[in-house]
C-alpha cells in the first residue's frame, strides 16, 4: 500500500503518513461490514450458497479474499533480510511468550470473568486465544509502519506453533485447568491435520508467491523496477482483498449477530479488554527491552491478532454453525478489525512520543509498502 510521510511531519498530520486510500480505511472496513451484514440479513439463502462453497470444510470465499489480501504484502518483504529477524532473540522469545503463554491465558481468564454463565460464548473465546495470528495482522503491521520482515518471520514461527500446540492447548484450556479449578469444562476434537492444511493454505500459499514474485521480478527486471514500479501496483490489491474477505465473513453470519445483538455486547466486552491488554501490553514489552519502534510494533500487532478463520472453523467443526461457540467465533473479527485498525493510528503518535531519537523515515523512503 502506498504511502507518502516524511521524517518532518507534524503531530497533528499523522494520518499523512497514509496514502489516500489507506487514510479512509476505518471508513472502508466499516462500509464492508455493515454491507456483509446487510447481506446476509436481508438474504437468509446468502449463508447457505456461500456456506455450500467449501473444500475439506475450508470457505473457499473467505480463502480468496484472505489470499488476496496477504499476497501484495508478502511480495514486498525483503526475504534476503529475515536473517537479520532469525537472530533477535530478544524478539523471538518475547512473541513466543506473548503468544503462546500469555495470550491464551488471558483469553482463557477474561472468558470466565465476563462469561462464566454463558458456557458456549466462553469456549468460542477460549477457541480464539488459541488460535494465533497469521493472517490479517500482516496488514496492520503493514499499515502502522512495522518491520515488514519481522512480521513475516513471526507470523510463521505462530504457524508452526499453531501446528504443534493448537489441540494441546485446547485439550488444557478446556478440559484440564477447568477441572483443576473445579470449573465446569468442555472437550475439544481438533484434527491436527487439519490445522495444518489450515496454515498452509492461508500463509504457505500467499508466502510462496511472494517469494517467488520477488525473486522472478528481481532477477528479470532488477530490484529497482520490481520495487518502483511493480510493488506500489499490486499494494492497493491487499485493501480489496481485505474488504472482501470482511464482506463476505460478515455476511455468513449476518443473521446470527443482527438478531442478537445483547449476545454480542457481552461477547465484545471481554474481547475489547483482551485486544488492550495484549496490544499495549506487548507495546510496553517491546520499549522495555530495547526494541525499535518497527520491530515493538510488530511484536505488538502480532501478540494481539488472531487468526479468526480457525477459530471459527473450529468452532463450527466441532459445535456446529448456528452453535454460541460459532457466533463467539465470528465476533471476533467484528470486534477484532476495528480495534486493531484504530491501534494501527495509536502506534503511529506513539512512535514520536516513545521513540524520538529515532529516525522517522516515512515508509516510501525505508521500502515501498
């Protein structure tokens, strides 16, 4: 996406440092979302044609607009970089914990604070601090001027974790720490295979065209045409995959969340503390040991998002789709894109305030975006 900031703003013109598209995008996403909604209330048969529009239980709709949107952003990434990424250890160690640890923890802990007589919205909850980041924060991190490279190294090494923990943590969450804790819990069937075709579809697919764009593009063009005149091309690409993707998941569920709207306040309530906590608390993390304000925003952005397509894809696998474990699932995003669209403007007058001595190069001048 293109961008246009110099070091030399001022306060009050953060939202230059956005290009025109980019600055209207709160206006965006919500125009999408109230159309998705629309849709799937004003045409009940709307969710069964696009539900029917599945492989291996995957929504084929969803999975294009998610391609879409993550493809121009993966092909910016400089991949001879990431080495740079692969030993901050400082980084690495910190998202592990912040997402793997703490992050389902807190889910867990909010979900029962704010749900513990709503048995269904509170598991959908629990289902969504599991399921991590590897989508849409690729976007955010993007727009709020993050490390490109170390986005894409975390938002892989979450992948494989995903992989490896995702029905572990759920068997603990759900089943384990309840009877511990003499709560009344739940089991979770999670295939792990099908976690896996999971990640490979939403990041294995789009990271491989990224990489081999760039390195075909470089190699037959050089990495100046390929960054001056192919990049700002395919970047407003990522936006309308971004808005067709929320159409569509909005109006998949449309019906659900537009006749019970009390059941989404009270999904939204322990969801709105959880994106603060992580997000600022990640923030603080990243100032406290040392990190740049790229490299703090990325740990951020990526501690904070989820990965919303599993956690409703498993919530519908395992409870159904007109299940409460669903409907949580769905309200994540809805809860989820606005916020962390506002963060992305929060981060932005943060890095004048929490990190002066660095240099403010507007994005256009460290790498198209």
């Amino acid at each position: 996406m293109a961008h246009t900031a110099t070091a030399d703003d001022a306060p009050p013109a953060i939202v230059v440092r956005l290009s025109r598209l980019d600055q209207l995008l709160p206006l965006w996403i919500g125009l999408a979302m109230a159309t998705g909604l629309l849709l799937g209330r004003l045409i009940p048969s709307l969710n069964t044609a696009l539900e029917a529009v599945k492989i291996g239980g995957i929504s084929l709709p969803i999975a294009l607009g998610l391609l879409i949107m993550m493809y121009p952003v993966l092909a910016k990434v400089r991949y001879d970089r990431l080495d740079t990424v692969t030993g901050d250890r400082r980084l690495l160690l910190s998202s592990l914990l912040l997402n793997w640890v703490l992050g389902p923890a807190l889910m867990f802990a909010l979900a029962w604070i704010f749900l513990a007589d709503h048995a269904e919205y509170r598991t959908g909850l629990i289902i969504v601090g599991l399921a991590r980041c590897i989508a849409m924060v690729i976007i955010w991190n993007d727009l709020a001027c993050g490390d490109r490279e170390a986005a894409t190294v975390l938002v892989a090494l979450n992948s494989m974790f995903q992989v490896l923990a995702f029905g572990v943590l759920g068997w603990f969450y759900l089943s384990v720490l309840p009877d511990w804790l003499n709560l009344s819990g739940t089991r979770l069937q999670v295939s792990g295979w099908d976690i896996a075709v999971n990640v490979l579809i939403f990041l294995g697919v789009p990271l491989l065209a990224g990489y081999l764009t760039r390195r075909v593009g470089e190699h037959t063009k050089g990495r100046t045409w390929y960054e001056s005149r192919f990049l700002p091309k395919i970047g407003p690409v990522a936006l309308y995959g971004l808005l067709f993707t929320i159409v569509i998941l909005f109006a998949l569920q449309g019906d659900a969340i537009t006749s019970r709207p009390w059941d989404v306040v009270l999904i939204a309530v322990p969801l709105l503390a959880y994106f603060a906590i992580m997000w600022a608390g990640s923030y603080v993390l990243g100032r406290a040991i040392g990190l740049s304000y790229e490299r703090t925003t990325t740990l951020a952005f990526t501690a904070a998002g989820n990965n919303f397509e599993l956690a409703i894809a498993v919530a519908i696998g395992t409870f159904g789709v007109t299940s409460g474990q669903a409907l949580a699932g769905v309200v994540g995003p809805l809860i989820e894109v606005p916020v962390l669209v506002g963060l992305v403007y929060v981060s932005l007058a943060l890095r004048r305030r929490l990190f002066p001595a660095e240099p403010r190069l507007g994005p256009d001048q460290q790498q198209p975006r």
